[in-house]
C-alpha cells in the first residue's frame, strides 16, 4: 500500500496543512487588528466551515466523474490565493470573504485526497491506511501554528501569509508533476463501494449515521468556538506568538502520535465503543 501515489499525496497535504494551519490561529487576531470584534471574529472561523461544508460533498462527487488530481491542485491554487489576499487585505470583512475562499479550497484538498487514498486502499483495511495518511494532516496541523507563531515574532504578520502561499505553490507544483492520475473505472469502483451515490436523507435515515453526524456536528461547534477566541484571549494576557503557536500544535501532535494505533483498533475492535471512549 506504501507506494509513489500514496507518498506524493502524503507529502503534498502535509505540506499543505501546515500552511493551512499557519494562519488558522493568527487570523483572529489580525482581524482584530483590522477592526474587526465579536462576531467578526467569529465569522473568521465560521465562514470558512460554512463553505467547506457545502461544498465538502459536491467535490468527492465531481472528483469522481472528473478526476481526483485537478481538484486537489485548484484546492491548493485557491489556498495560494487565499493567501495573497490575507496579505493585501484592508479590512476585516476581505479577511472573512478570503477565509470562505479557503473554505472552498480545503474541502477540495481533503475530501478529495481521501477520496483518493479511497481508491488505493484494499477493502477492509480502510481504518489502518486513513489512520496513517490522517498523520500526514496532523503533523502539518501541528507544525504549522508552531512556525507561524516564530515568522510573526520576528517578521510580522506578512511573513506568515507569504509562507503561506509559498508552501501552497510547492504543494500544487509537488501534485501536478509527481500524482499520477486515477483511472476513470478505478474511481467509479472505489465510489460504488463507498455508495457515495447515497442520498444525504437515505444516509441520515440510517440512526448509526445520524448520530456519527451529530456527534461530528457537536464536536465540531464546541471546538471551532473555542478556536476562534482562544488566540485573542491569549493575546490578551499578554501570551507571545511563539507560546500561542505552541499551544495549538500541541494537540495536534498528540493527535498524530495516536492515529496509526487509533486507526489500526478501528479495523478490529467496536467502532461504536471507540467513539464513546
């Protein structure tokens, strides 16, 4: 399963998490410092779930009639551009129009790379090889925040969104020359076997999925509120860039540690139980 299309792919979203997660942390404040405060602040997180979801579905789908490859390299090109217009943005409104830029170029980077991985994956060992291709997402979600916090310490906040749009260029020129394409009838098989021509309320009328949605759902809302001040409430207290940024890789390389081991349980034991726990 270690093979040239899984390594490119690991090597590129890894790449590209950790520009993503550069800015994710700081942007609260930066549009704090533009003006922005309360809800505006929040909007700098939500606006970036609100396209990400809606767009999240329609990308595996369309990646599976038109090819996984060019859109993992428009995810990235919008990211670029994302990151351009953090750097010449004049207002915190522009910053939450590029978030939701970005929105869009994340749920075509990761919904397709999975779907991807989906492809390569032998039937049954699904859990192992999305644990280890999720430490891929977590370690560049880990360094990311760390070194963000370092370039704005001593170069400033344009430092940050330059390194940003830099390591996007890499990712998409990294996709473009080395992943090769996915055959049409490798797509269409590896999407049968996912159903992912499923209805969204024939798959919600299944309990076991409706819960797994909410739980998602509840997780997600508790810890994107708490995302989006926690930066401004360190800030606050008078916490330096480069502790800010080490607060938030910490979590994700504890995440990332525990993946291959989390993923390879999922394939033997209860699902459902692991979810509990």
């Amino acid at each position: 399963m270690i093979s040239r299309p899984f390594i490119v792919l690991y090597a590129s979203v890894l790449v590209a998490t950790m520009g993503i997660s550069m800015v994710s942390p700081l942007l609260p404040v930066y549009a704090e410092e533009l003006g922005a405060t309360g809800i505006w602040i929040g909007l700098t997180f939500a606006s970036f779930a609100v396209t990400q979801t809606i767009f999240g579905p329609f990308a595996g789908r369309w990646s599976d009639r038109y090819g996984r490859k060019p859109f993992i390299i428009a995810g990235l090109l919008l990211y670029f551009v994302a990151a351009l217009g953090y750097l010449t943005a004049t207002s915190f409104v522009q910053v939450v129009l590029f978030r939701m830029l970005s929105g869009v170029g994340t749920s075509f980077i990761f919904s397709v790379a999975r779907a991807y991985i989906g492809d390569l994956v032998p039937p049954g060992h699904e859990g192992r090889w999305f644990g280890v291709f999720a430490t891929g997402d977590i370690i560049g979600f880990g360094i990311g925040p760390l070194v963000a916090g370092l370039l704005r310490k001593f170069l400033g906040f344009d430092a940050v969104f330059i390194s940003m749009a830099l390591l996007m260029a890499s990712s998409a020129l990294i996709v473009t020359l080395l992943l090769p394409r996915i055959s049409p009838e490798v797509r269409l098989r590896a999407a049968a076997r996912r159903e992912s021509e499923l209805s969204f309320r024939l798959a919600m009328s299944d309990r076991l999925v409706l819960a797994i949605t909410l739980t998602m759902l509840v997780t997600s809302f508790s810890f994107g509120s708490t995302f989006s001040f926690l930066a401004v409430k360190l800030e606050g207290l008078g916490t330096g860039a480069v502790l800010i940024g080490l607060t938030f890789s910490m979590e994700s390389f504890a995440s990332a540690l525990m993946q291959p081991f989390t993923g390879r349980l999922a394939d033997r034991a209860n699902r459902r139980v692991l979810v509990v726990a």
